[in-house]
C-alpha cells in the first residue's frame, strides 16, 4: 500500500446521505472527513472508470503524522471498563438488561489526587484526533497519557471549520427568490493549515491535483512516506495483540458497516459485528460469544451511487442513489474476552462484503487488556 495526503486547494464540500432536493429542505446536510466511496471515486476520475482500488483510511495528518479518531470510550483521560470486567466495583451488584452489551464504569479512584487529575487544567482543550504515536502507546500499554489528550491550540482539538453558505436563485427580472429552485444553505469545510486527509491506495499514482467533492473544489494528491512507517508500527502491534489469547479491547479507526439482511431480505446495520455474539445470556437456551461491552455514539449516515444495468444495446446507464447504510462512528471500543476475526475479512465472504473492507470502512486496531490498572 501506498499512503498519500490529499491537501485542500479551497473548501471542500460533502453533502452527508440525506436526501435532498432545493425548495423541498432548506438545509443541506455535510459530513466530514469523507467516506472511502468518496476518495475512491475522486482517485477513479484520474486513473479511470474501471479501476477498483483497494484503501485504508480516510484518516487525518499534520506534517506528515498520522492522526486517528479519539477513542470514544473514555471519560476526559480515563478509560471506562466493563462491570463484568470489575468483579469488585460497588455497582457490581446492578442489574442490566442481558440482551444489551454490558454497561460501562469509570475504574475507582483510590485517591484524592486522581481526581483532581482528572479536571481540564484552564486554557486547556481535549483533542478530538490523536497522533498516531499516542494510538501506538494506547495498543502498546491500554493507556492514553492526558497529556496526549489536551491542547491549548483550539484547532488542533477539530482540525477544519464549517463555513455556511447560501445559494439564491432570483426571478428573472426581479428581486425575488424563485419558489421551485428557492433558497437553500449548506455547508463547506476549511481544514486548518498544516492539516490534510491521509489515505493508502494499493496503486502508486503521481503528484497530481483531484477534483474532491461537490461543486468539483481541488485537493492536491501527494505520496507521504513517513505515513507508511507510522502505520506498520501501529499495524504491528495490533497484530500481535490479536493473535494474544485473553481479554481485548478492539478500536474501530473507521466508520464500521455492520450490516445484515433479515427477515423478507430487509437489511439492517448495528453498533458491532453480526457475527460477535454477547458473552453473558439472558436465558440458558442463548449461545455465549466473546462481546461483552460496546462504547459507541451516533450512527454515520453513508449513501453512495449505483450504476443501473444496460436494458437497452448504446442505452446510457443512469447514475442513482443507492440503499443508506449506518456504520458505527469512528473511535467505537468493542470489549472482549477474546479476539474474534471480522467476517468481512473472510475469504469466504460474499464480494459486497468484503468491499466495504476494500474501502476502508471497519479498519480495527486490537489492544490487549491485562487486567485492571
């Protein structure tokens, strides 16, 4: 794989998977970083229609450090656990409902110190994003130290703004807005200097500069080797946790798309794996899996563009909006009491599930968990 940044010529615009039409919805909702569907068709108008590439990412970078998504299961510096992980915490003896994940408790703090530790010093800001020496650390041990948690500069907690803007369209000859195109807002993103995107492509492409998002704004492609040797090391080490026996705590770096049809062929997306089963029943008939906790937060709304099959011999195809799928938000935390593989990776799995892995979606880094500190 080779990684590359893409740097932001102008703003940047990605609408997010809602519907929208001007004079139906005033508002036009955005996302930001873009999905891989977005990147991969960015990189197919410069290699050509028929090229499928492989990726990784999309993550953040800021003079050639790589950045991740916060980890979501912390509160400020301090990781939350599972209660069946402490046997000893005094909510021990709670009830919960046996048909969700297990609920998630900060560790006891034996002094008064930690706690005032675990105050935000003033001036003083949490990151949103991470170096890639700070997720490192975070496979290595299961810690973040919190001074890889704050910032004193604010755009190094988001890296990018969101500018609004408007479009009018007026009456011919008037003042007016016209009713049918109307006036609609949406929003535009302006990543902060020294930041970029960063992604791998299993195909070495030149320098050269893509049309990235609505309204065709420029971002320059550029290979960045010193991404390459971060993301070996992290690589490496979340390897070789994987292949650890014992407790472990899986880390999605990208949207995870976890997707299963049901019932009348009804497709359906969760916050974890169909295939990882919870490790705690609520009746004595249920299979025991390895899952047994989830940190998580609102679902990512992803919608791409299908091609319609030819009906007609020299018909042109029509480009239309293909079926939403919700993926589980970058910086999700599955706790387990063993690693499980991914379906999606199976060599087994049917094409259009292991291409969500083919564009990076579902991208887990594994952390060995020793025990609590």
């Amino acid at each position: 794989m080779y990684w590359y940044t893409i740097t932001p010529l102008d703003v940047l615009m990605f609408r997010d998977a809602k519907p929208f039409t001007p004079g139906e919805r005033a508002w036009a909702g955005s996302i930001f970083p873009p999905n891989g569907h977005t990147i991969a068709g960015a990189l197919r108008g410069i290699a050509g229609d028929p090229v499928k590439f492989h990726l990784k990412g999309v993550f953040l970078a800021h003079e050639e450090t790589l950045y991740f998504p916060r980890p979501l299961g912390f509160v400020g510096p301090n990781p939350l656990l599972p209660l069946d992980w402490m046997p000893n915490s005094p909510l021990s003896q709670g009830f919960w409902d046996r048909l969700q994940p297990c609920p998630l408790v900060k560790p006891r703090l034996e002094r008064d110190n930690e706690r005032e530790d675990d105050k935000l010093p003033k001036g003083y800001f949490y990151r949103q994003f991470l170096s890639s020496q700070a997720i490192a650390t975070y496979l290595e041990t299961g810690q973040i130290a919190k001074p890889n948690w704050l910032t004193q500069d604010p755009k190094a907690v988001k890296p990018w703004t969101v500018e609004t803007r408007s479009h009018n369209t007026l009456e011919e000859g008037t003042r007016q807005v016209k009713d049918a195109d109307g006036y609609f807002v949406e929003n535009a993103i302006r990543m902060a200097p020294g930041w970029s995107l960063a992604i791998a492509v299993d195909k070495e492409l030149d320098r050269t500069v893509i049309q990235l998002g609505g309204e065709g704004h420029r971002a320059i492609l550029e290979r960045c080797p010193p991404l390459e040797e971060q993301w070996q090391a992290i690589a490496t080490l979340s390897d070789r946790n994987f292949k650890t026996s014992g407790k472990a705590i899986a880390y999605l770096a990208t949207p995870g798309v976890f997707e299963r049809k049901q019932d009348q062929g009804q497709a359906l997306c969760r916050a974890w794996p169909w295939e990882w089963k919870l490790a705690h029943a609520a009746n004595g008939n249920q299979k025991l899996g390895s899952l047994v906790s989830v940190a998580t937060d609102k679902a990512v709304a992803i919608s791409c563009r299908v091609r319609e099959k030819e009906t007609q011999q020299g018909q042109a195809q029509r480009s239309i909006p293909a079926p939403q799928v919700f993926a589980a938000p970058p910086g999700s935390l599955y706790y387990l009491n063993q690693p499980e593989p991914l379906f999606q990776d199976s060599l087994t799995a049917p094409h259009h599930v292991q291409r969500w892995r083919q564009l990076g979606y579902s991208e887990l880094l594994w952390i060995s968990y020793e025990g609590a500190n």
